[in-house]
C-alpha cells in the first residue's frame, strides 16, 4: 500500500517504510502510516462504542486486536510483538493496563497462547492453534 496521500509521505509503500533502513526521513514517513493506523483503529473503537446493545455498546461486548507482524522490520524481529487488546469482552476484559510477558520464556508468551485465549472467550474451544497448545494467563477474566 501506498501511502502518498499522507503528507509527508512520498514515493514509498509501506513495504519500504517498515524496512527504512534507520533513514531518518524514511523512518518519518513510517512513522506518520503508524500515526495513520492508530487512528483508524480509534475511529474504529468509537463507532462501536457509539452502537448501544441494550444498555452496553458493541465495544463493551467486542474484543478488538491492534499489532504488528514485526517488531524491528529490518530485522524481521518478531521477538517483542506490540499489541493491544480493547473492549470489554463481555466483561471478560480488564482495560487500562500494560501486560508484559517478556520476561515469561518463549514458551510462556506465544502469539498464539493470545490467540487462543481469545478464542475461548469467542466460545471456539481448541487445543491447539498454531505453536501453542496453552493460553495466556492474566489476559480474560
């Protein structure tokens, strides 16, 4: 995708921008397609928060992800996903918090242990998805 109908970028595709190089315009330009997509994801946050459902919105009863496939693009670096999770679940999801599995081991802290814990609260119940076969604790209520 490209992203020229930001301003500042120019003659770039995101592809580019998450592989900059650490050039600091380049770094710039993705920086502004990551500032772009947070909002999206706020507008999105908004327009469900603004669908009542008898009494709670559709955001107090949805389970939104916002992430990244890498952390470092240069690096293909894949070691410290950012992600964030939003909504209520049902009640089943405790906001304004930072959960930070980093230092649980490889094993403790699999993209797909989230996955899976979402799952659940979605009602699909597996043992297995992708590299894991356990979920995160602490994420679900």
């Amino acid at each position: 995708m490209n992203f020229k109908f930001l301003e500042g970028c120019h003659g770039a595709l995101h592809l580019d921008l998450t592989h900059n190089g650490h050039v600091p315009e380049l770094e710039a330009m993705y920086l502004k397609t990551n500032q772009f997509h947070v909002k999206q994801f706020t507008y999105l946050i908004q327009r469900l928060k603004d669908i009542d459902e008898g009494g709670q919105s559709l955001f107090d009863n949805s389970v939104l992800m916002f992430t990244s496939s890498l952390y470092d693009g240069d690096a293909h670096g894949a070691d410290q996903l950012p992600i964030v999770l939003s909504g209520g679940a049902a009640g089943a999801l405790k906001g304004g918090r930072m959960v930070d599995f980093l230092d649980k081991g490889k094993e403790n802290r699999r993209a797909c242990s989230l996955y899976l814990s979402i799952m659940d609260q979605m009602g699909v119940k597996l043992d297995r998805f992708g590299d894991a076969d356990k979920r995160l604790p602490g994420i679900f209520a």
